[in-house]
C-alpha cells in the first residue's frame, strides 16, 4: 500500500551548492544511469517527495506535522521555535529567515531533478510500452506545476527553468502570467497523458483527476490573488470533470457525523473504500513516519491550538442562519475578550460554560474538548476529555489555554501504548470536500450562485449540518469561506486561500489581538496568546532570500523587502 517510498531515486536527490542545484553531475552518467525503463519509474518515484511539507523534523526526515495553517487568525502555536516561519505571525519576518531560504531552495531543487528527468527518459522510451511511458510523463508534468505554483503563491515572480543550468548562468526573474502559463499547459499535457487510475490503492499515485484538481488550484490562486477573471472557468471546467467522474464521495462510515469525520484521516480508513482522499502522502511507521499525532496531541507537547475566535466560528447545530448570524461578519477580526460568542442571546441551546455542545459536528471532531468549569476555589479546571478509540483522557497541559487537535490524530499511536512520533496515517493533499468546496467558489464566481448552494451543501449534509439558502453572490463567497475555514484546517489549504482571498487585512489587522478560552464567561479574564503585526501589501507575497540576492546579481527582492 504504501510502497512508494521504498524506492527513491536518492541520486536524483542529492544537493547542489547554489539554490538551483545547477552545478554539474559528476556522480550521474550515462553508464550509471538511463540503461533501463525501470530507472524512469524510480526517478519519478523519487519527486514525489516534493509533496513533504511539514515541518519539526529537518530536511526530509522521518517526522514533521503541518504548520502552514498557522499564518492565518485562527490558530496559536504555543512554541514558536517549532516553525521556522512564525516570524510571519509575529510580523518580524526578514529575507534572511532561513524557512523562506529553505523553501525556496527545496522547491527549485526539485524542479531541476523534474528537469533532469524530462532531459533523459527518452533514453528509456523504447523500454517502455507507451501508456507507461506517458504515465511517467503526466506524473512529473504534475510535480513540475505543482513546484512552480508553490512558488508562485509565496514569492510571485520567480525564475522560470525548464532545464538544468550551467554553473554560470543565473537566471532572473520571470512574470507571474509566464509561469502561470507555463503550469496551466503542463496541467492540461499531463491530463492527456495520465491514467484514469493507479494501481496504488492508498491514493499515492498522481492521475488524470490528481492533475486536474492542481489546475484547478491554480486557476484558482490565479484569478483570486491576480484578478484575472476569465480563470474562474477554467477552475470550474476542471473541477466538474473531478464531480462528473463519479469515482469519488464524501467519507460516511458511521451513524454518528463526529465520527465520519474524525475518521477520514486515520490509517485504518486507507485504500479503495475511502472514496474522499483523492491524493495523499504516504507514510510508513518505523521507516518514514509522521510526527502528527505527537505534535497535535502528545503528553507535554500540543504544539498547535485552537484561538476563541476560531471556535466562535463553529455554528450551532442550527447554524447560523437559523439566528441570523452573520458569516461575513464571523470572517472579520475579532476581539473575543471584548465580544461574545455571536450565539449568546440568539442560539437557545448554546451555554458559553459548555462550548462543545450542540455545535457543528466539526468541532468536536476537530478539537478535544477541555471540558472546562470553575472549582469551589475559583480556580479553572480543564479535565479534558476521554477517547474511546485511543483508550484514554486527553487532557490540556497545565500551561494551555486554548483548544488542542483531535483532527490528523491517529488513536493507534496513543492505543495500546503511546508511540512517541511514530505516526503511519497518510497525510491528505488532495480532498473530495475540498474540491466541492472550490467547485462551489469558481460556480458562484462565474455567476452560477444557485448551483454552487448544491455542493456547499453537499459538503454540511456529511456533517449533519443545516442547508444553506443564499441567492446572493457577495454573500455565497463568505459562506464558502467559512466553510472551508471548518472543513479544511491543518491540511496546508488555508494559507494559500487566505492569499488568493486577500483576506489578511479583514482578519488580522496590525496590531490585533487573539485570545485564549473566554474567561470572562467564569468571571476572569481572557489571556493574550499573540497579537500580530503585520503589514500590507507587503506580507502578501514573502521576501526573496537573502542568499539568494547575494549570489545571483539578476535577482530583485519584492516589495517592502
């Protein structure tokens, strides 16, 4: 099932000195290598670890845990020495930080090895049956785009390569609308080339629906964040074909919609019977492992954690609609100590002392519940809450003070006994939901308002949730945004959404201030977690790196940098 990391092309991996990795390949050569057809199948093999990007663990070890959802407002990272880039929370972001450096590096160090690959599979060709051939192909064309979109959300302009470089050529800058160009004609190649299936049952492997989703992806940051309109529909024709193929659904395994959703992300759901992952990294406990399970919900650890204000914006089992509670409101900043819960006073089942009750499936699935009250002494006590899938209470470390994961938790790592870091649950990159969701923005941005409530819908039916009713297109697009607020936490998808959006403004204007559990509602007061300051337009595209500038004179820092 999870065989793909037994073969990497660990030739094809091998560093270079410069950020392109560009210098000459001495160790590789033509007795070496490319004798083979079996020797494109381990090099492509070997890019699929350009889909790693989770963070803890250094460069491509065993370990890691998502961090990226954290540069939103929804989310508290209790050591920022975990995440290299919390200096983009904090608003103390250099060029010098050395995660900008180490992104940048990895994703062009990977483009050279897709490259390189393109430059000498024809040597193999006739090794290959034709479909094979092509499969190879459509896989790296996928995992090219896939690097240059990554690059494109967090930098904008950047070099544009499509073959390895000498050691003296230094390469400047090339226009957004070039590259996005350049990803979109790769996309649709790759779809003419690839599989309708793969053989790999724990959704692993790249195929033609993979490569549609990331063309969609793409239209999408393109027209979002550039406005460039006409990509709307290009989003939307790509993702219908994802809908219309009727190989995917939404994970319904339980009666209970707690459960259907916990449960899409463990190991025991991998394989063919979970229609909803479309694309997931693999991991494998012992070998290549994850550290999710630790990091989100470890002893002494509980590294990410959930801010009031996120938790204000899960709706009541009425949902907000029912109370006329407004979601474009709920997607702005804020100040949770200066504000009620939005269902105080409106919801008649909702208690401010009892947070997890009666709300959307989500956050119970999403969070434990501390399960928070004051003792006769007025001190505030958080008992936490018992699992019966791990066989244990997981309750808040003494120093927390807001809410800690249960989503990406794999109970097998904490029952029988706990595996410290040991987690072999893949990580999901690709989501049906997901894919509905954006299916629902790109029909609402192209004027279908009407049709888009349908997959919304689809999407909070899974959960239990109420329908939604919306013929307005203002309205529609902050419904979606806060469905995907709900839905996709933790999965690397909100931080490129928050950018295509251009949402930091509305939900983390200088200056503001998050909080932890709402205190007030036992008569204290509410703790400072972080305030943020940063800047704008400058924090919507990172900084250059600084190595970078100096090595290559061609290079140009963006702006405010």
């Amino acid at each position: 099932m999870k065989r793909l990391f037994l073969f990497f092309f660990v030739i094809l991996l091998a560093s270079c000195n410069d950020f392109l990795n560009k210098g000459p390949l001495t160790t590789l050569s033509e007795s070496s290598y490319w004798q083979k057809g079996s020797d494109a199948e381990y090099a492509v093999n070997g890019l699929y670890e350009c889909f790693y990007e989770l963070d803890g663990s250094g460069e491509f070890k065993p370990g890691g845990a998502p961090y990226m959802d954290l540069c939103t407002d929804l989310m508290y990272l209790k050591a920022p020495w975990e995440f290299g880039f919390n200096a983009f929370n904090t608003g103390t972001l250099t060029a010098d930080n050395g995660w900008v450096a180490d992104f940048w590096k990895k994703k062009y160090k990977f483009i050279r090895n897709c490259n390189f690959f393109f430059e000498n599979v024809e040597k193999v060709k006739d090794q290959l049956a034709e479909k094979t051939y092509n499969d190879y192909c459509g896989q790296a064309r996928v995992i090219r785009a896939f690097l240059y979109l990554r690059l494109v959300q967090g930098f904008g302009d950047v070099p544009l390569i499509t073959q390895t470089l000498s050691a003296d050529e230094w390469p400047a800058r090339d226009a957004t609308d070039q590259i996005m160009e350049f990803i979109i004609n790769e996309l649709d190649k790759a779809i003419s080339e690839l599989p309708e299936e793969q053989s790999d049952g724990a959704h692993g492997r790249i195929d033609k629906y993979v490569a549609y989703a990331y063309k969609a992806r793409a239209a999408m940051h393109y027209a979002g964040f550039y406005g460039k309109q006409d990509y709307y529909q290009v989003a939307a024709d790509a993702l219908k074909e994802i809908v219309k193929s009727g190989k995917y659904e939404l994970f319904k395994k339980d009666a209970d919609p707690v459960e259907n959703f916990t449960q899409i992300f463990w190991a025991a759901n991998e394989g063919t019977d979970n229609k909803e992952v479309i694309f997931s990294y693999q991991f494998m406990k012992d070998k290549h492992p994850n550290n999710i399970s630790t990091s989100f919900a470890g002893p002494g650890w509980k590294g990410q954690q959930a801010q009031q204000n996120y938790i204000d914006m899960y709706e009541c089992k009425h949902g907000f609609q029912a109370h006329g509670i407004s979601f474009k409101e709920m997607n702005e900043y804020r100040n949770t100590k200066m504000q009620r819960s939005p269902l105080e006073g409106k919801c008649p089942d909702y208690d401010p002392q009892q947070e997890f009750k009666d709300r959307d499936p989500r956050l119970n699935a999403t969070f434990f519940n501390a399960n928070i009250y004051k003792d006769d002494n007025g001190v505030l006590q958080k008992p936490g809450e018992y699992w019966a899938a791990a066989n244990r209470s997981f309750a808040p470390d003494w120093e927390n003070d807001c809410y800690f994961f249960k989503k990406l938790v794999d109970p097998t790592n904490f029952n029988p006994v706990y595996y410290y870091g040991n987690s072999d649950n893949n990580y999901p990159l690709v989501r049906y939901s997901d894919m509905l969701l954006l299916y629902a923005e790109a029909l609402n941005e192209t004027g279908k308002t009407a049709e888009a409530v349908k997959y919304v819908n689809m999407v909070r039916e899974r959960v239990d949730m109420p329908a939604i009713a919306c013929s307005d297109k203002n309205e529609m697009l902050e419904i979606i945004k806060h469905e995907r607020k709900i839905e996709l936490m933790a999965e690397h998808v909100l931080v490129w959404d928050y950018k295509r959006w251009h949402e930091y403004e509305r939900t983390m204007p200088y200056g503001a201030e998050f909080y932890g559990y709402r205190r007030e509602t036992f008569g204290q007061e509410s703790i400072l977690m972080q305030t943020k300051y940063l800047t704008y337009p400058q924090y919507y595209l990172w900084p250059i790196p600084a190595v970078e500038l100096r090595n290559n004179k061609n290079m140009t820092q963006n702006t405010g940098w």
